[in-house]
C-alpha cells in the first residue's frame, strides 16, 4: 500500500466535504416516489475515493465518514441515534466500505470489464455498510433499541433483518447505477 500523497490527502478532504455536504443538507437521502424509504448515497464518496486513489483513500474517507456520523447524531440526536456514538457501529463498517470497494473492483474487473468491476464493488461495498452498521447494532444493542421503537425484543433479528433488505438492496442497486457513472466521467475529465 502506497502512502498517502498530497493528491490523496486533497481527495479525502474534498469527499469528505461532500458526504458532509450531502448529509447535513439532506441531499445524501434519495427519496422515491411512492415508497416510504430513504435510499443514502453518502457511502458513494468513499466508494469513488476506494476505486479511483485505493484502499488507504478509502479507508480514510470511511473513517471521515464515520466520524461524520457521529458529530451528526450529536447536532441532531434522535431517539436510536445513541448507537452512532460507538465507534463499532459509526466508523468501523463504514472504513471497511473503502477496503471492500476497491479489492472487489480489483477481483472482478479483470473477469469482466471496468464497469462491471466498478458496479460489484459499489454494489458489495454497499452490502458492506448496511450489514456492518445494522448486524452491529443488533449485536449492541438490539434489546434497548427494541425497547425504544417500542417493540419485542425477540422481533430484533427479524426487524434488523427486514430493514436491511428495505434500504439495503435499493442502495446497493442506486450504488452499483451511480457510481460506474460518476468513476467513468471523473476518469474521463482526469484525461
């Protein structure tokens, strides 16, 4: 792994004021019509810093990412939102986005073609998070969080499970759509 290099540290910088950006304006949530889910796209910076720079720009931007996450539950708490202040559930899934992203990319660009390779990565990255954050949270705290949102705590594998396949595959799907575009027309801007 190459060290970090004046271009890289700009990169993370400038993703990371753009998942800022996206999160505290709300323009990180797609809303789509007729469905009651938000679809997040502010794990796609890390995946476009992890495919286009590597796996160290995208470890980087995930733990901007996370700690993003964090300062954000504290500027606006919610109810669940004290999960986001453990580490384990913040940053931890969302440095591993950058890691998976990029040797994804590596593995299957070369069975396939670049876009290809762009889209699995993007699309495993993204599985990445939404497990990582939600299987974290039901293993620390699955029965508070039931207890808040009012529900038995024996429903918790079952809720966790089910909203990770509601957010999980429609970002994943947006993900894989979003960030070949994004990684093709930045290399061709790079040209």
């Amino acid at each position: 792994m190459k060290s970090l290099t004046v271009r890289k540290i700009a990169v993370i910088g400038m993703l990371t004021a753009l998942i800022i950006v996206l999160g505290a304006t709300g323009l990180g949530i797609m809303r789509l019509p007729g469905l009651s889910i938000g679809i997040t796209i502010l794990h796609i910076p890390v995946i476009v810093g992890a495919i286009l720079e590597g796996p160290l720009v995208g470890a980087f931007t995930g733990l901007l990412f996370g700690a993003w996450s964090i300062l954000d539950k504290v500027l606006r708490p919610s109810p669940t939102g004290f999960v986001f202040f453990n580490p384990l559930v913040s940053v931890l899934p969302r440095i591993l986005i950058g890691i998976v992203a990029y040797y994804s990319y590596i593995l299957f660009k070369k069975r396939r073609f670049e876009s290809f390779g762009i889209a699995i990565g993007a699309i495993l990255a993204t599985l990445t998070n939404t497990v990582g954050v939600l299987g974290m949270i039901y293993l620390l705290f699955a029965e508070r969080y039931m207890q808040i949102i009012e529900q038995p705590a024996s429903n918790a594998l079952a809720f966790f499970a089910a909203v990770a396949v509601k957010n999980g595959v429609p970002e994943a799907i947006a993900s894989a759509i979003l960030t070949p575009i994004i990684i093709v027309g930045i290399r061709k801007i790079r040209k």
